[in-house]
C-alpha cells in the first residue's frame, strides 16, 4: 500500500480541521484508558478512597463537636517552637517545590502550589487565632494582605494550569469550567 499526499495528514490538513474533528481524531489516536489503568483496578482504588475519606469526614464530626466543648480556652502548648518552626520549615519546602518545578515549566508544579497555597491558608488563621492582643492587627494585615493573597494566586494558579492543559488536550472545551472536568478523562 502506497500512500499518497491525500493520506498523509500535514500540519495544514490539521490546522484546518474544525475543534470537534480534532477532538475526535485525537480519541481516536489516544491509548485505550483500559490499557492505561484497568477499569477493576481504578474502580476498586476510587471505592477504596471515597469511602475512606467520607467515613473520615463523618468520624471528624462528632470529634470536631467533643473538642468545642472540651478544649480549655486557654492552653500552653509543648514544643511550641517546634511546631511553629516545624510548620515553617514545610511551608519553606513546598514554596521552593513551586518555584522549581515551575522554573523547570513542569506539570506537576499544580501539586506543590495548591498546598502552598493551602499551607498559606492555615498559616494565616493560626497566626491570627494564636496571637496575643497587642499583635493580633499584624497578624491580620500579614495574613490580608500576604498570605491569603499569595494563597489565591497559588490555589488559582495551580487550577488554571490544569484547566489549560485539559482543555489544550480537548478533554474540556474552552468555556467550561475546571470543576467539570472528569477525573480521567
């Protein structure tokens, strides 16, 4: 069988093709998920983890209840610099994972910079909730205008890229949102 210039699909043939023949072709061409990941492996693993975290959430309520009523109002803490160092240290660790990955322009930087950002969330409110009278407004103003910022540019950053690689893939058409967007598409 000779192929002709008819068969051979040129970056011309493609460019002309509507969003939608493209979108089908690349279906088409892409490995069978089955291949990938076994539809009994993936719907045990997705079972196994839903159930984990929906029983997780239902046991943290009445525990989350118990707490508000017997956690004394006031507390002194052991390792109290341990844990604030600790916690600084892993937030340290996370911001250079960020900056790394996304210096080096790799996918996988939508993983460290949503904790980052989840991690700036928590630094805030412990900041405020643990701090004395006298330095509570720095800590909202740190929190106001650094951390919950940074935390949205994270958070928000870390969603567009995978918005923009889903869509740029044709897994999500460009006008809807990320939330949409099937775990395995």
């Amino acid at each position: 069988m000779t192929a002709n210039s008819d068969d051979v699909l040129s970056d011309d043939r493609i460019a002309a093709m509507s969003p939608a023949v493209r979108r089908d072709l690349i279906e088409r061409l892409q490995r069978p998920r089955d291949e990938v990941f076994p539809p009994p492996i993936a719907h045990r693993m997705r079972r196994n983890r839903v159930t984990l975290m929906t029983a997780g959430a239902i046991v943290l309520i009445p525990w989350t209840v118990y707490l508000s009523f017997s956690l004394p109002a006031i507390y002194v803490a052991h390792n109290w610099p341990a844990t604030w160092i600790g916690f600084d240290c892993l937030l340290i660790a996370f911001m250079v994972a960020t900056a790394v990955l996304g210096w080096l322009r790799r996918q996988i930087v939508v993983l460290p910079a949503f904790t980052t950002g989840v991690l700036l969330v928590s630094d805030a409110w412990f900041d405020v909730l643990t701090a004395g009278p006298k330095e509570v407004w720095i800590s909202v103003l740190a929190g106001a205008l650094i951390n919950l910022p940074l935390a949205a540019l994270l958070i928000t950053g870390a969603v567009r890229i995978l918005r923009l690689t889903a869509t740029r893939l044709w897994f999500l058409d460009p006008e809807t949102p990320a939330w949409r967007l099937p775990l395995v598409p």
